[in-house]
C-alpha cells in the first residue's frame, strides 16, 4: 500500500484539484492523509467533505506548526510500504502511483521522478533519447547523488527533477521508521534538503524514472519567490544545520566544496528576495548596513572566500564579485535587474 501525505495550510483553491489527481489514480491500494495545520479558509471542511464521501481518506487537524510538523504527522499516521509527499497546491498525473508499485521496482528504496509545471500538463512526456527511462544507482552513488543535490544539479542532463524537495519521490516507510528520520521543525527553509540527505545517505538502491509524474503550480505569491524579512537568519540556521548533517553521514570532507556552493546560491536568495527585495520599507542606508552584516557573518566569509568564481550561473557570478568586493550599491542594481526579469517573467 502506499501512503499519500498531503500538508495543507490555505489552499483551497487548488485543494481540489490536488485530491482529485491522487484519487483518480489508476492504483487502488493507497491511503491519503490530509494534514491540515490550521487553515483559516475553507480547506479544513473540503477536506472533511472528502472524508465523509471516501474511506481512503483521513483528515488530521493540528494547529499552525509548520508543514514540517505537518509531515511528520502524516508519517506517524501512515500504514504503507511507501510514503509519498504532495503539496497541496499541486497534482500528480494518474499512473504516478501505479508506477511506484511496478514489480521491477520492488527491491528498491527511493524512486525519483521528474517534475512538469502545472501548465505542461497537456503536453505529451518526452524521454531522454540518449538515456533509458530508468536509470539505477547503487549505495556507492549517495555521495555523488548529494553532491549533484547540494549543487542544484540534475541527476542527468536535461532532467526535471528536484533533488532538494521530498515531492515526485516514493519513499520506504521502512527506512523513514529504521533510522527514525523526520523533517526538522526547528527550519523554516531547506527542512526539506535535509530530510531527502538523511534518507538518500541510507539507501542501497535507487532508480530514477524519467517520467513527469508531479505537476507543479507556480503561485505568485510562493516563498521562492516573494519578499521575506527574516530570510537571512532563516538560511544561516539552516546553512549551520546542513554542515552539522553532512558532518554527522561522514561526509563533510567529500562535499565540502559542494556545500559553499550552497550556501553561495542561498547568499544569492538572501540578496535578491531579502534585503534588496522591492517590497522591503528598509531605507538604502540600513540595506548597505545588512550587507555589511552579512559580509562579516563567518559562514558566509568563508564560503564567498573558498569561491573561485567559475561555479553557478552567470548572474550568481557577477553578484558574487562585486559582494566580495563590498560594492554593495551595484549589488543592490543586479538585484533590481533581477527583480525586473521576474516580474516580466509572470507575465
């Protein structure tokens, strides 16, 4: 049996659709758990509506702990062999849970799909034509796996995953329950980094299916994209948090460059939707002051000191140099670049 585990915190208006997509799969042996953290719309009555009217589907209520508690709700609820994580915002196509189930995949312990936005959706999946549909890995490949992880890189050129985030991947509940894992409620971001580290770092096999199984809607106002006052302390507690855990697998030492580069493109994320942000009241004085505060915090010297300028995108790049450099005022106008190009990217 699989068990879907859905975190819900006002979303009704795509709720739905996010219900719907799991019960109209092809797979009938599943539970979908519906862990609702306080929403103060209407998501909690849709989901007991669903209940009401389907015994496959179980409601939990909690108050506002965070999806990461959330999650950890739903995994203490949860009675199948694998677990699958879905936000609620979202929707998987109708043969994702069939696939998990496949015979060929029952000796492994991870799957790994690929992601599609919401509105891809109609087109027809398209396979690599110079790779397999499914690709295996061995415990041999966790580093390189984590490594690819920590540098925001897919698994193979041209992919569509995430290897950061627990969605479009099945997961073992066996292995979730053996090693006592669990996303970290003490993180606002990247909980979700160091959940999938901890479980890759104990799988002895995995395969990824390059198929489009999760279907991704991109709200405007998501947290990837929109401003957050307290995005640096955030991303220093969980930068601090991710060296702790790569020390701790033993793995430090391998991935030590790999992890600058995460904390470089998080420095970016700080830049560009923290303190240079458009809908920040800061005045430009006390921004240049932030800056300075961020240059002189010892992580993040250590990472801007250990980059040799040749990693990432061309953007993350330019912006690195002039920090390094303490030109704060031409940062601040690649950022409003930056801002600019997103805002005509909505449109």
């Amino acid at each position: 049996m699989i068990s879907v585990i859905i975190p819900i915190y006002n979303t009704e208006r795509y709720l739905k659709r996010c219900i719907d997509s799991v019960l109209g799969s092809d797979y009938g042996e599943y539970e979908v758990i519906l862990v609702d953290d306080g929403s103060k719309d209407g998501s909690l009555e849709i989901c007991k509506g669903y209940a009401r009217r389907e015994p496959r589907v179980r409601v939990i209520e909690q108050g506002h702990r965070g999806v990461s508690e959330a999650r950890n709700r739903g995994i203490r609820e949860s009675r199948g062999d694998w677990i699958i994580f879905i936000d609620s915002d979202d929707f998987i196509s109708h043969d994702f849970l069939g696939m998990v189930e496949k015979k060929e995949y029952e000796d492994e312990e991870l799957l790994i799909f690929d992601f599609a936005s919401a509105s891809e959706k109609c087109r027809a999946p398209t396979m690599l034509p110079s790779y397999p549909p499914t690709v295996r890995y061995g415990e041999g490949d966790n580093l390189a796996i984590v490594e690819r992880l920590l540098r925001f890189r897919q698994l193979i050129k041209g992919g569509h995953t995430d290897l950061r985030s627990p969605c479009a991947k099945a997961y073992r509940r066996r292995v979730i329950e053996e090693y006592g894992l669990r996303f970290l409620t003490e993180l606002t971001v990247g909980e979700d980094q160091i959940f999938h580290i901890s479980y890759q770092m104990r799988t002895k096999r995995c395969a990824y299916i390059m198929k489009p199984v999760y279907y991704v809607e991109t709200r405007p106002d998501s947290t990837t994209r929109s401003f957050r006052e307290g995005i640096m302390e955030e991303n220093l507690l969980f930068g601090n948090c991710l060296k702790d855990i790569l020390d701790k697998e033993g793995c430090l030492p391998a991935l030590e460059e790999a992890y600058y580069d995460s904390v470089l493109a998080n420095m970016k994320g700080i830049l560009v939707l923290g303190i240079f942000h458009p809908a920040s009241s800061r005045t430009y004085k006390e921004n240049l002051l932030l800056c300075q505060h961020m240059y002189d915090i010892p992580l993040f010297q250590r990472a801007v000191g250990q980059y040799n300028g040749k990693t990432g995108e061309m953007s993350r790049r330019i912006l690195l140099f002039f920090f390094r450099q303490k030109g704060f005022y031409i940062v601040r106008w690649i950022c409003r670049l930056g801002h600019i190009r997103m805002k005509w990217r909505k449109r």
